[in-house]
C-alpha cells in the first residue's frame, strides 16, 4: 500500500490524498486546521486540529497502515 499526496493549489490549502492511485479524499486548510473529506459520502470530515501538513500527512498515513 502506498499513500501520496497532491498538491491541488498552488496556496497549498488542498492536498488530495491518494492510495495505490486512488483517491481516498482530500486534505483542506480551514481555519488554520487541516480537515480531511473522504472520498466515501458515509465517512464523517476528519478535523487533525493542527496546521502542521507533516505532522498530518504522517497520521494519515499510520491509519491507512493500520487498515492493512
């Protein structure tokens, strides 16, 4: 399993979350928070609480490793 991230805007305020190729949702900056919208309309937005994109990318990344 591989997870990458895309940059969508050049502000660096949306990132596409991609897994083996497919999108598995999209990384946003609002309010200073990153929030991730999943690409599944049942799953709920995820709010990190932080503006740090390394320190989110890094949790999203073990979670998908815990799926596996």
């Amino acid at each position: 399993m591989k997870i990458k991230f895309a940059e969508v805007d050049a502000e660096k305020t949306e990132i596409r979350v991609l897994r083996n190729e497919n999108l598995e949702g999209t990384l946003k900056l609002i309010d200073d928070s990153w929030v991730f919208f999943s690409d599944d309309d049942q799953i709920d937005p995820i709010d990190y609480k932080n503006n740090n994109l390394e320190e989110v990318k890094e949790e999203i990344k073990l979670a998908y490793e815990a799926l596996d």
